[in-house]
C-alpha cells in the first residue's frame, strides 16, 4: 500500500481495460478552494481541527427521523432552498451533532477510525459530564483527568494565548465554486431521499434472556436479520462483521463471514 497526497484521480476497470479520471473534489479542492488563499487558510483550519462539532436548528423527537438526521442529515427544502441540516456537516473529519432539543450522536468516517475507539471516546465524555455534575456538587468527587500543575505543562503551550471566543470562517463564495456547492447539494438531496429510515427499538428481550435459551447473543442476532432478509427477498447476501484486533500490532479490524451452508439450509426450511 502506498500513499500520494498530491494525487485527484481514480483507476477504473472493467472488461479487462483500465481507465483513470481526475474527481470533482479534488478538483474542487485543489482549484477552485486551494488556489485561493482565503479558502486555503480557511480549510486548512477545517482539516486541522480535532472534530467538528455540529449544533443542528432543528429539534428531533421522532427516533427514525433522528437516525436519519445523524447519518446523512435532513433534505428540506423551502421555496426550493436548502435549509436541512445536511448542509450542516463536514464528512471528511469525525462529528458531533447536536440538536436543539438536545438529541446527540456521532458521524465519523471510517478510513481514519474504527467504531470500538469512537465507542471509548464516547464513553470517555460521557462519564466525565456525570463526573463533572457531582464534582459541582461534591469537590472531592473523582476525575477522568489526571490534574497538572504549570510544571507539567510543557513551555511551548504556556507560551501559546489560547482564544476561546468563536471567530466566523468567511469563505471567499466565486461565482464557479457557488455553482460547484449548488450542484453538490442537489445531488446530496437526491441520495438522500433515495433512502427510507427506520428505527427499531426492541424491548421485549434482550442478551440476558437470550444466554439463559444457551445461545450467543451476537449469533442470535445476525440470525435474525439474515432470516428476515431471506424472508423478504428470497436469497442470503455475503455478510461480514467486524471482528477487533487492535491488541496486535498496526491491528485494526478483520472480517468474519457469517453465512454458512447451515444458516443457508435453516432459512429454507424455516
């Protein structure tokens, strides 16, 4: 495996011939964003910050109208403006979205990242928001954090005026990347509304239940969703699940197949 920062094109093939063509977003970026220097700044921010945090103006009860919001955003249109919250996001760096009624979730992408280190940074904040409630109630309540004194710090961030006030990233909008941005929202509606959204929360049982009938949880799971898929479609896709192998070294993730000739001969005759 190798890497080229500097490269915008993809590799093709099909009946044997390769084909290579440059993206639009590299295109975008490298032109119309990259060889303007008040884009230029202003992204490099972007791609330098830790995550993006992501206050939606909207409130969401409804649980499959959330799912939806935190995976791709909402495609609402007014007087044929855009004014859903997919155009409140930045894939390209890990999310945290927030609504107005205070409804939370994470979207990340997963090149850079695997699901069980976003589940531990999760956890992480968290625990230190309960943590941070009963110390403001109790000084000697426990912390996450070890705590430093200005011996700890190291000279180069005592030195650096830390800014907290928000500041406004101004985008210099020309006319070529307005029409770029226009035709990138429609075509990010149009995916969007190509998808239905629904949101299962199953309370009859759960893993409890499932270890007392001797059987795994996650087994008995991925049973029932292939069954189901069978159910609707009449045939068994090629499924995986993610098995972690970050305690070895440059571990990430594996797959493991899920589909046998068992589970195949189960669902036929079941």
């Amino acid at each position: 495996m190798q890497s080229d920062p500097l490269s915008n094109h993809i590799v093709v093939m099909s009946k044997s011939q390769f084909y290579w063509f440059d993206t639009c977003l590299g295109n975008v970026r490298n032109n119309l964003i990259g060889n303007n220097t008040i884009n230029r700044e202003v992204l490099s921010i972007i791609d330098s910050a830790l995550f993006i945090l992501c206050f939606d103006d909207i409130a969401i009860d409804d649980l499959s109208e959330l799912s939806k919001n935190m995976l791709c955003g909402l495609s609402i249109l007014d007087n044929g403006i855009q004014v859903g919250t997919c155009t409140n996001r930045w894939y390209d760096k890990l999310q945290i979205i927030v609504t107005k009624n205070a409804k939370a979730g994470i979207n990340f992408e997963h090149t850079g990242v695997d699901g069980h280190t976003v589940l531990r940074f999760v956890s992480d904040i968290y625990t230190d928001s309960i943590l941070s409630f009963a110390n403001s109630i109790n000084n000697n309540a426990p912390s996450l954090w070890k705590s430093t004194t200005k011996n700890d710090v190291p000279d180069y961030e005592l030195e650096e005026e830390l800014i907290t006030i928000p500041r406004k990233l101004e985008w210099d909008l020309t006319p070529d990347l307005s029409l770029v941005l226009r035709f990138g929202e429609t075509r990010l509606s149009d995916l969007i509304n190509q998808n239905e959204f629904r949101h299962l929360e199953f309370k009859n049982y759960g893993s409890s239940q499932i270890k007392k009938m001797k059987f795994s949880p996650d087994a008995f799971v991925q049973m029932a969703f292939q069954a189901t898929y069978y159910a609707l479609y009449g045939k068994v896709e090629c499924t995986y699940e993610p098995a972690m192998t970050k305690q070895y070294y440059h571990g990430r993730t594996e797959a493991i197949r899920t589909v046998s000739k068992n589970q195949i001969y189960l669902f036929e005759n079941f």
